[in-house]
C-alpha cells in the first residue's frame, strides 16, 4: 500500500501545470492578422516612392548642368586619376550636379577606368555621357576663337563670321530673325532682321568648331545681358526710355565718338536736341543707310529717304545702328549735364570734337576743322 501511494504521488507530481488564462477574442484575432496586408501594402508603395525618386536624381543627373550654357570651360585631367577625383574636378567646375551619380554611372555603363588625362575644353551644355566620351577619347575639343570690334553693325558682324568659317552669311541672318532667344532686354526688340541689332556684345570669344549659328549668337547676346547690369533696366525707365532706346543712342554715341571721355558729353547733346525738338542730325545714321562708310557725306546723302536719317526724321532712329561697347551706352545712361546742342569735329584732326550751346560757336568751330582739313591736304599734294 505505501508503495502505490508512492507512484500515484510521483504520478501527480509529473502531471503538467495548467495555467488559467483568459481566452482571446476572436475578433482581436482577426484584426490583428488584418493589419498584415496593409504593412506590406505601405511597404511596397515606400519601396516604389523611393524608387521613383531615385530615378528621377538619376534622371536628372544625366542631363547637362545647364543646357544653354556653351561658354568654354578649360578642365585638366591629372596623371592617374581616379574617377572620383575627376568627378571632383568636372563638380567644381559646375560640369555635373552630383558626383555620386557620376561614379555610379561610370562604373554602371563601364566608362569607370577609361577617362584619359590630359587638358579639356567642356561646357555646361554638354551632358554628362558627352564628358564621358570626351575624356574616353582623350582629345582636347576643338574651338575657334573670333574677335567682334566695337561698333560693328550686324552685317559687318556675318561678313566676319563666314570669312573666318565660323557659321555661314545665310545661317547667320536666319538666326538673327527667326532663332529663339529668352533675354529681358530683347522683349522691346519688333520682328525682322534688325532685331538684334546693337545686342551682339563686341568682344572675343571661343566656340567649338561645330557650334552652329545659334549657338554663336547666343554667346553674344549672353555676353551683353552679364554685362548690361541690373540697375540698368530701372535706370532707363526712370528716364522715360526702354533699354532698346538707350542702346540706339549708345551705338549712335559709339560711331560719333573715338574719345572715352567726350561720349558723355556727346549723349548730352543729342538728349538737348531731343528735348529742344530739334532732329538729331548724326552723321552716323547716315553712314548706316550707306553701307559703305564715306569720308566725307554730300548733301546728298544727307536726304536719303529712310527712317534712319535722322537729318530728315525728329527722335531717334528705329533700333541701333550698330553694335556698341558699354562704355557707349553708360553714357546713353549717365549723360554729362550741360547746354551744348552741337559738335564737330575739332582742327587737331585726332577725332575729337568741339562742343557748342550756340549755332554761331558751332560754325566758327566747323570753318576751323575744315581749314585745318584744307591744309592738310595741301600738304599732302606738295
């Protein structure tokens, strides 16, 4: 009997221990294994999010740094660079945005490992592939320089451009009146082609060999809008003008003057003549009919029927008539403040000129320059 009682107790002390627990609502059951499908559904829209986003930095990685910025910029490539440090280089020059993306690219479209040293001319313009290709390459891209003087009229400018094989005569003129070109100082311009007339800035600048009309045109008309400031806009409006009006008397002031410091002077007397109702009578003007700059003008050419003739026609003339720097046009702005309503030019025959308030100075002045002509020539003759 003590045996048994033994095993049975051993038997109830082997028997598991039950734990009382409250049993779990259906309900909560089925709400928390509803929740299930709605993670994985925020999951996979943050994975595709994400994505997106990714794809479109890459997208945007790939398109150049600014698409209508062809200005030349030189890059050297060091001897044994890595692709990050060019990634560096072409970054700090403003060439790509994200450097991250250019390795990434590298290695993903296997150009990693084949850029060249060596000494670049690049742009903005140009795509990242299209760097690539150049540093895969390992040549140096071709450019041209050309050099646009002061006081060149748009004909002059497209005779000089095809002469020095830069874009054809033809390609030019297209451009000049039917190309697209976004800049503030233009929306005064009316159509045809005269409308960028006075807006090629005179300067040097470098293209690449296979730069096309557009682009040539485009460099100058950028160069003009860095160098025609802000201030300038509002300036002119003060004075009653709009920038096209201003740049008409900067190139009449350009082709009148050779002295720096009389072009001021000068922009006072045609503003005086204007203000006075008198006709502006610029020799200048007369010259542009021309075509073909003359020495001396004739009466006759002084009535030459056209709306540039400013000997037949009171106010400006219709838009620029030439090309001029912007010392010319500051002083279109900032006129010296004085009476003098004429000028010619003075006996010391060196280009510059005698000012005068009265017709009276003025002629004496006009009888002295053209004696001092007389005798020049006399002497030439003896």
């Amino acid at each position: 009997m003590g045996e048994k009682k033994r095993s049975r107790e051993g038997e109830k002390a082997l028997e598991p221990t039950i734990v009382n627990r409250t049993e779990e609502d259906p309900q909560k059951r089925r709400k928390k294994r509803s929740r299930a499908p709605v993670v994985i559904v925020l999951a996979i829209a943050l994975v595709a999010v994400c994505g997106f986003g990714v794809k479109t930095l890459y997208d945007d990685s790939l398109r150049p740094a600014a698409p209508g910025d062809t200005t030349p910029v030189a890059v050297s490539i060091p001897e044994g660079a890595s692709t990050s440090q060019i990634a560096e280089i072409l970054h700090e020059q403003g060439l790509i945005s994200n450097t991250w993306f250019f390795r990434y690219h590298s290695k993903s479209t296997g150009y990693d490992g084949k850029y060249k040293e060596g000494d670049y001319t690049l742009s903005k313009s140009m795509s990242p592939d299209q760097i690539a290709a150049v540093l895969i390459a390992g040549t140096k891209a071709a450019t041209k320089k050309f050099t646009i003087p002061e006081g060149y009229n748009n004909t002059q400018i497209a005779k000089k451009l095809a002469d020095e094989g830069i874009c054809s005569e033809a390609d030019f003129w297209n451009e000049a009146e039917n190309g697209s070109f976004d800049y503030p100082f233009l929306k005064d311009c009316p159509a045809g082609k005269e409308r960028l007339e006075g807006f090629l800035y005179p300067e040097t600048y470098e293209v690449y060999t296979d730069a096309s009309a557009h682009d040539v045109i485009d460099k100058m008309l950028a160069e003009f809008g860095a160098q025609f400031k802000p201030e300038y806009y509002d300036h002119a409006q003060e004075m009653g003008y709009s920038v096209r009006d201003i740049v008409t008397m900067g190139s009449i002031i350009e082709r009148e003057s050779v002295s720096p410091a009389e072009r001021p002077v000068m922009a006072a007397v045609f503003y005086n003549r204007l203000k006075a109702g008198m006709d502006l009578q610029s020799c200048a003007t007369i010259q542009y009919i021309l075509g073909t700059p003359k020495e001396f003008l004739t009466d006759a050419d002084t009535q030459i029927e056209s709306p540039y003739n400013t000997y037949l026609h009171e106010g400006l003339p219709p838009g620029p008539i030439c090309n001029p720097r912007m010392a010319s046009i500051e002083a279109a702005l900032y006129p010296d403040q004085n009476d003098d309503l004429y000028f010619v030019l003075s006996p010391n025959l060196d280009g510059t000129h005698n000012f005068s308030a009265d017709y009276a100075t003025f002629l004496k002045n006009k009888d002295a320059y053209y004696a001092a002509v007389d005798a020049q020539e006399a002497q030439k003759a003896s």
